[in-house]
C-alpha cells in the first residue's frame, strides 16, 4: 500500500501551520503560486511569523524525496505523486462585498491537472455551504475527467487558527472534518486525528463542515456589532462603555465581547458568504448584514469622537498632528490584511489632520503597498496634538504618552489598553 503523501496548496498564515505540522509525521509537499514565499521558506523563515524559524527549519526537507518533513514548491510536478491535496487559499470579497472564488477555482485546476483515482480532495478555506461540492467539485471533475465519488473524493475541515496566537496553534484546536461519503468522513477524521492533538469533530456532511465554520465567525462579527452598538448609545449617555461591560460580566452567562474596529480577512469578510448564499436561496439576511453595518462604521465614529474631543479642548482642528498607535488588523502580529484602522486615519485625514502611523509589528513597505500611507517602526521624537491607540500591541502598553503629548493633546483609546489616568476616553 502507497504511503500517506498530503499537497498543502497555498503557503500563507493558515497552509504553512498545518503543513508544518503534518510535516512531523508525513511527507508533505507545500505548494504555491507565490515564488518569493517559496524561496523564503524554504531558507527557513516564515515572514507571517506564525512558525518559528527554529521550528520550520526542523521539517524541512530536499525536493522529490518521501521522507517524513515539509518541501515547499511552485513547481506541479512535485505534488503529482501526492494522495491527499489540502486547499487553502484565500477567500476573499470584492468591492461591493461578493465573494471572490478565483483562487478557489484555480486552485482546484491545478489539483485537478493532478488529480488520479483514489485521491481525496480536502478544502480549508472559509466559504459558504454548498461551495465545496457545488463550486470546487465540478472544476475539479472537468480538469481531471475523473468521476466525483467514484474516481476521487473530497473533504472539508474548516480552520480555525488566530494569526498571532501561540496559545492556540493548530494542534490544539479542536478540527472539524468532514468528507464526501460517511467512508471517506472517517478517513479524513483519521488524518487529521493522527496530528491534532485536541481532537476532532466529524460532522455529518460537508455542507454542515462549512456551514460550522461561516457561522463561527459570524456570530463573533454579530456580538461585537452589539457591543458597538451598545458603546454608542453609552457615550451618548456619557456612561464608560467598559464599566458596564464589567458589571455585566459578572452574571454567568453574559458573553465578554469588547467594542473595537473589525478588520482582517475572516470577522469581517466571512459572514459576506453567509449572507450571498441566504440571498441566493431569496432569504434576506438582515441581522448578519445589520452586524457588519454596523461594524464596518466604527473607524469613522472613531476619527469623530477624536476630533469632538479635540474641540473640546481648543485643540486647533486644521494640520493637527495626530499619532495612531498600530496600523495591522489585531494586536501582536504583522498581518494588514483588511484593517480598519485604514478607516480611522481616512477620515481623520479628511479633517486635515497630519498623521503619523508607528506600528513595531507591521512591515512598512507591505503598508505603503497596500494603503499608500507611510508607517513607521521607531517611536517619533515629536508631539502630538492627539495620539489614537488603535491596536493594543504589547509594546504599547509602557509607552511614555507624556513624553509625545502637547499640553492639551488628546489620548483616544480604542482598545481600552491604556489606563484611565493616562487617556481621555476609549471606544
Ligand atoms: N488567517 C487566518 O487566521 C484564518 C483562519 C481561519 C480560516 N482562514 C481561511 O483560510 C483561507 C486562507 O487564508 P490565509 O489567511 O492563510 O490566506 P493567505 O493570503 O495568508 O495565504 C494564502 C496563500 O495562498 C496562495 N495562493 C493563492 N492562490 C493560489 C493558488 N491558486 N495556488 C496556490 N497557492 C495560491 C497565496 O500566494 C498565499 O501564500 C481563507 O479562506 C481564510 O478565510 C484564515
């Protein structure tokens, strides 16, 4: 019998984790279109920082051998003698908010170029019920003529890592599988049994496997809605948001959700799925939708509340210098991606606000790509007029705000990091 070779397709903060980690028990071929990804970890770094260096340099391995270890390639050549194929690719949305399959469907063309009888076909990413088998089969069937069920199989195990967080890396967190017959259920349970060391859940169906993951994080983007919601009212009744939230919180069953911007590429993309899918079937989803609203408008209700505060202290409004503290979308990791402190400095540029971004975390040059906005990696030997703490990274949290305020600058504090005494008001 052919040894367990697994394709890991698409190397970024959730493909190289999991390839990392069945790297330490099969022989796996990490693969993706991404040339300069490819060259960086195969000189053993990991510029997401979600595998160590140490760690990844560990499972390392030569092209074209089937030792136990992680060989990373864009070449197709390499993942054609592989008999499972792990696809996770980004899923995005567009402008308008409707996903975006391309590099679902390409990926699964180039597993289909590859594709032989026997193989099972396992999707990571988050997308909406029905995709695996209604989008990605019929691709995967049309490139590699073989027949779904009978030549190959397919499975789906939604992620549910947090970039940034080495407290729950992949192996201890609890996986759900799933697969297209109840056999192949029980396969796809069983590998990824065999390396996830906090257990599995094998549901009934790929369709409940994907409908699982899309609602996860669409009742998170929900509930912090509410507490969004709940610190606008608050402010307007000039009651301390995080109070009430303390109080709360004491009761049992009160969920500890905290205001804040919701970026990122899941949160804040994730329940788009959920939502086009409902539509498709003529359902008109309105909490879903109401959630990112209201979500979406944080940013702007931010940049007003620090220029209100400006005001109130005769802080002069026109080329003020204002210092936002974090410019990635979460605290304590370089990822960009869809972070809404995007929206803060727009609309505090729109005021006429002179903006300096210092973010230790994030990679400036991934920022002036992406925003065309210019972030820094050292602390600036200036004054500001306001400094708007953005992201609650570590190293924020013993900086002298004295030593960067005017007399009468303001200190906003979205995160609610920073101390009462050392900030005028927090989101
Ligand atoms: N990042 C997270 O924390 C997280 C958590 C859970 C689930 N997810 C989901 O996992 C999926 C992947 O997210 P990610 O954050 O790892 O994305 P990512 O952008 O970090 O990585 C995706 C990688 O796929 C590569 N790629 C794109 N198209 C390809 C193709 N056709 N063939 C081969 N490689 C290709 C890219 O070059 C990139 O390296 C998404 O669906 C996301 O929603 C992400």
């Amino acid at each position: 019998m052919r040894k367990d070779k697994i394709a890991i397709i698409g190397l970024g903060y959730v493909g190289l984790p999991l390839a990392r980690l069945f790297a330490t028990k099969y022989s796996v071929v990490g693969f993706d279109i991404n040339s300069d990804r490819i060259s960086e970890l195969m000189s053993g770094v990991d510029s997401t920082l979600e595998v160590d260096n140490e760690t990844l340099q560990s499972v390392l391995i030569g092209e074209g051998s089937d030792q136990i270890g992680l060989f990373c390639t864009n070449q197709l050549d390499e993942i054609k003698d592989c008999n499972y194929y792990i696809i996770t690719v980004p899923t995005p949305v567009d402008k308008n908010n409707r996903p975006i399959l391309t590099p679902l469907i390409k990926a699964s063309e180039t597993v289909g170029s590859v594709l032989k009888k026997g193989d099972i076909v396992i999707y990571e990413s988050t997308v909406y019920p029905g995709c695996t088998e209604e989008d990605c089969v019929p691709v995967l069937e049309k490139i590699s003529g073989l027949k779904f069920n009978e030549d190959f199989y397919a499975g789906y195990s939604p992620e549910r890592i947090n970039p940034g967080d080495k407290e729950h890396t992949v192996e201890k967190i609890l996986k759900v599988t799933s697969g297209s017959t109840p056999e192949v259920g029980e396969k796809v349970n069983d590998l990824y049994r065999s390396v996830i060391t906090a257990g599995t859940h094998l549901a009934p169906t790929i369709k409940v496997a994907e409908a699982s993951k899309v609602i996860e994080n669409s009742q998170r983007d929900i509930n912090i809605a509410f507490v969004n919601e709940l610190a606008k009212i608050f402010n307007l009744m000039d009651i301390n948001t995080n109070d009430v939230l303390e109080a709360a919180g004491t009761k049992w069953n009160f969920l500890p959700f905290k205001p804040g911007l919701v970026g990122g590429h899941c949160i804040g993309v994730d329940p788009y799925y959920l939502a086009q899918k409902a539509q498709e079937f003529g359902y008109n989803p309105e909490i879903i939708l109401a959630g990112r609203r209201i979500n979406d408008s944080m940013g702007e209700y931010v940049a007003s509340e620090v220029i209100k505060l400006m005001i109130k202290k005769d802080i002069r409004i026109k080329k003020a210098s204002v210092l936002v503290l974090g410019i990635t979308f979460k605290e304590n990791c370089p990822d960009v991606r869809n972070t809404k402190v995007i929206d803060v400095v727009s609309s505090l540029k729109e005021y006429g606000l002179d903006i300096t971004i210092y973010d230790p975390w994030a990679n400036s040059d991934e920022v002036l790509h992406e925003y065309n906005l210019k972030s820094i990696k050292s602390l600036p030997k200036q004054k500001f007029d306001a400094i708007v703490l953005t992201v609650a990274h570590n190293e924020f949290k013993d900086l002298d705000l004295e030593s960067l305020s005017n007399l009468k600058s303001v200190v906003y504090d979205v995160k609610n990091f920073l101390p009462n005494n050392k900030k005028d008001m927090g989101l």
